[in-house]
C-alpha cells in the first residue's frame, strides 16, 4: 500500500501496520502535509498506482486519470473530507472506489468557523497587535469591535459542516439564512433556518460562512458581481476550498471597502506565498487550514482512512464513507 505523506497520525501508520500491509511511504521532508510541495510527484504516484494495492492520499496529490492510467489499485483513500483534488470519473470508469473522511471533522471545522466570526468581530487579533505594540493606552477602553448576538448569518452550502455552524449560531440568537444547491427542508425546521436565494444570501448577511465542497459549480462562486451585492459592514469567513472564492476580487472587496474583513483558512494557492496581496491587507485574518486541526478530530480520520481501506482490502465490501 503506497501512502503520500509520512506525517499522516501515527495512528493511520499503526492501525494498517497492525492490520498486517506493508506500507511503502513517501518522505515529505519538512513540508507540511497540506503543502503541495509535501505531495510525491506525478509520475511516482503513477507509479504507485500500478503497482500497489491502496492509494492513501491527500489534499495536494492530483489523483487523475493520467495517474491511474496504468492502475492495480483496488481502492483510493483520502485523508480528507475534501476530495475535488480526486477525479472520481476516472475512478469510477475503473471500478476504484474512493473512501474519505466526512462527519468526524464536522464540529471542529465548525468550532473554527464561529471562533473566526467572533474574532472578526471583536477585532481579537488587531487587540493583541495593538496591546504587543506598546500604543494600547491609547485607545484603551475605545477600541469597539461589533456584535455577533442577534446578526444575521449567511451559510453557503448547508451540508453536516453548514448545519453544525448554523447549531452554533442559534446559540447566539443569530438569524440563520442559507443557500445550497439543494434546498433542505428537514434542517431548516430542526433548526429554525431561511432559504434564500443565492444573490439575497450575499445582501442580507451580516456573516457570510463558506462550507460548500469546491465542484465545477461552486468555482468562483464568490465572484466580484456578487461581492459587491454584501454590505459594507460585512464579514466573509472561508472554510471551505479556496478557489470557491475569486481571490481577485476579494482582494479588491477589501481593499475597497466593499466590504468590512474576511477571515480565511483556505486559499486557491496552497500554502499562499508571503508575498500575496491579502498578505499585506489588515482587515482579514489568515489561518494556514486548520479547520480540522485537532489531535482528536485528526486522529478521528486517520481512523476511518485506515477503515476505508480496511473494508475493501480485507472484508470484501465498500469504504465506510465513499464518494464515488
Ligand atoms: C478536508 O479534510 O478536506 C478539509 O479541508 C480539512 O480537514
């Protein structure tokens, strides 16, 4: 079985080890497991798909039809919810079924969602620069941040991850309105939530949360037309994909004033370079895609990566959660 990283939980190494697979794993020397540079090349991936029983892979490894061109693999697990970087056509065509991680992850990344809001909005990171810059007593007791109680927030893509932000929310009394390609009448009862249309959800909300899976449809979905139709007093927080959002435009929103600040733990460039525009902007706060970053929570989808592969490799039936 050929996995892509070696920083993945011990757990995931122990459990396929324990469960009698030899393992050959690439070496991501010093990189992060979510930097592409981490990822194994093209051309070894290829490689190990034609001669392995498993692919375990990652956000940052392309997995496409040009690398299972010359597959054996019996099943392709992901050590993520998140598998646009997967093209589940090329899989399916030769009867691969895809395994990845979703549900474990689904309250840490909401957990993080509603901390960047409030972080927005009370300007928490703008406080501890200030109060480490010496100039604190200057606007001590002046400096004002906004509320979150009784605001209106905005959810693109009301999948587990949408619906546990929207749980969370109504905690603060927040008016809870969302889009998704799907309407989801069931949820929107359980938890007192509007359906809005795409445009509305963009003017009404006062936090707009991204939790849509990047696809063909939601590429840019947050493009400069609809930027422009958010309030000046608004905040965007994106922990979703990158490129669901025009970094462009985003860039001109804030920088404009179009809007009042975003928070973003994913960018279309991974790990964004430091020289980037956003890099220099102070209205938005950049976090390097922690989302699901707990011990539990990771340790949680080394759990299930590994029983993906398991049920297909040794019980004969389909991953615990496929995409394909
Ligand atoms: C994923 O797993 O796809 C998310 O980006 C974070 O865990």
């Amino acid at each position: 079985m050929y996995l892509t990283r070696s920083t993945f939980p011990k757990l995931l190494y122990d459990t396929l080890r324990n469960a009698g697979f030899d393992l050959e794993v690439w070496d991501n020397k010093g990189h992060g497991m979510w930097d592409r540079a981490a990822a194994p090349p093209r051309d070894v991936l290829r490689d190990a798909a034609s001669r392995c029983d498993a692919l375990v892979v990652t956000i940052g490894d392309r997995v496409d039809d040009y690398v299972l061109s010359n597959a054996k693999v019996k099943v392709i697990a992901t050590y993520s919810v998140g598998y646009d970087h997967i093209d589940l056509d090329a899989a399916t065509r030769r009867g691969i079924p895809v395994g990845y991680t979703p549900e474990v992850l689904v309250e840490a990344v909401a957990d993080l969602a509603i901390g960047l809001i409030i972080t927005l909005a009370r300007r928490v990171i703008e406080g501890d620069r200030l109060v480490r810059s010496g100039e604190a007593y200057k606007v001590w007791g002046e400096f004002l941040g906004t509320e979150v109680w009784g605001k209106t927030l905005g959810i693109l893509g009301l999948g587990n991850i949408g619906a546990a932000v929207a749980r969370r929310a109504k905690a603060f009394n927040m008016n809870v309105i969302y889009w998704s390609r799907t309407r989801k009448p069931w949820i929107e009862v359980a938890l007192g939530l509007r359906y809005v249309d795409l445009n509305e959800l963009f003017r009404q909300s006062d936090y707009l949360v991204l939790t849509v899976a990047l696809s063909k449809e939601t590429y840019h979905i947050v493009n400069e037309e609809r930027l422009r139709l958010m309030k000046n007093t608004s905040y965007l927080v994106n922990v979703a994909r990158g490129a669901v959002v025009d970094t462009n435009a985003l860039v001109k929103a804030l920088k404009e004033g179009w809007i009042a600040g975003a928070a973003l733990d994913v960018y279309e460039e991974e790990p964004i370079p430091n020289t980037h525009e956003l890099i220099k902007l102070n209205n938005v706060i950049l976090t390097p895609h922690i989302a699901s970053a707990t011990v539990e929570t990771r340790n949680k989808m080394a759990e299930v990566t590994a029983l993906n592969v398991i049920n297909v490799l040794l019980k004969n039936t389909k991953p615990v959660y496929q995409a394909n």
